[in-house]
C-alpha cells in the first residue's frame, strides 16, 4: 500500500511537471545578435539555434533550459524578431522536451495572448529531422465527420447502396526551418558522460 502511494505521488509530480507555464516570460533585449553570441559562448547541442517559422514570419531562437529553473522543459524557443510589432523580442513562445525517439519532441507553444503577453500553451508533437535543419508539427485539430444516408430516403432499392465522397488533400508541414548554425563547418557538440 505504501509503494502504492509513493508511485501515485511520483506520478501526479511527473503529470503536474510535464505542462509549460501558463504565461509567457520575458527575455528583455534578447534579439537575434545577443542570441548569436549566447549560442556562440556555450557547447551548442543540435536542437539549439536560430530558426525560421515561415507561417508566422517569426525569428526565433531555441536555447537549453537553465538546469536552475523551476520547469522542467528541455529547450525554450523565444522570439527575436517579427512582422507582428505588438510581440516584444525576446517573449517566449514555447517549450521542448526530448521524448524517448531521438527526432520526435513535445511541443508547447502559446496560442493566445493578451497585448504582449502569450498565453495558454498548446501541445503537440514536434519532428526534427536527421540533419536538425528543419522541425515540422502538426497542431492538434478537430475533425467531425457527419454521414447522412439518403438512400434511406428513396425507394428499397437505393437502401444497399452508399455513396460518401472523400476529398484527401496533401497538406504542407507547419514548422520551422534553421538559419544558424547551418551547413557542414559547425560541428555540435555532444555531451559524453565518463
């Protein structure tokens, strides 16, 4: 009974841990030259840099988590710049944590806001792929589908019958692609536990 609880409480810490914040912070004269030399100055991991998201027109920086901060998140991706004046440069506007396959994480990103403040976090799952250039999600959405058989309408001998039209459209990926550190001449650093 008693490990019953301690794995209970473990795993309400775990759920209660895997949520980003439900409000954005704030990074004050973070911009895509002061994320450039933050990059520079640590052991860059491939996941870190500076990305592209085209949809939005947004810059943003992805850098690692501080191990001091109280989220448990892997990776925060923070705007630099944008078309949008209202977001400040340097407003977080999500969160990444690695999963247990290597090109596959879960994403936060804020999908509200109030003035310069983002708000309430929104989770899917992102993909990177082999050469970290580009990073693709797919937010979730919802799908209703409604069949109407008119042939129950018609005389008996439409009853057998059913007819249900399908439109499948190939959609283009939602995702970010990487502007710096690109290319064959900077290597990344891995870190490598003796």
């Amino acid at each position: 009974m008693r490990q019953a609880h301690l794995l209970l409480s473990l795993l309400v810490i775990f759920l209660a841990s895997a949520q980003a914040p439900e409000r954005s912070d704030y990074f004050p004269g973070l911009d895509e030259n002061a994320m450039r030399q933050r990059l520079e100055s640590t052991d860059i991991q491939p996941m870190e840099g500076i990305w592209y998201y085209p949809a939005e027109k947004v810059t943003i920086g992805i850098e690692r988590m501080p191990q001091a901060t109280a989220h448990d998140q892997d990776y925060r991706l923070i705007m630099l710049s944008s078309e949008d004046l209202e977001l400040l440069p340097g407003t977080v506007m999500g969160y990444m944590r690695a999963t247990a396959q290597d090109n596959k994480y879960l994403l936060w990103l804020y999908c509200e806001r109030d003035h310069t403040t983002l708000l309430h976090p929104l989770e899917c799952v992102a993909t990177v792929d082999s050469q970290h250039a580009t990073l693709t999600f797919d937010p979730p959405h919802w799908d209703v589908k409604i069949k109407v058989n008119f042939a129950r309408f018609l005389p008996t001998l439409f009853r057998g019958i059913s007819i249900t039209p399908s439109i499948e459209r190939e959609k283009a990926p939602i995702g970010f692609k990487k502007i710096y550190p690109e290319g064959e001449g900077n290597k990344f650093n891995h870190v490598r536990y003796l």
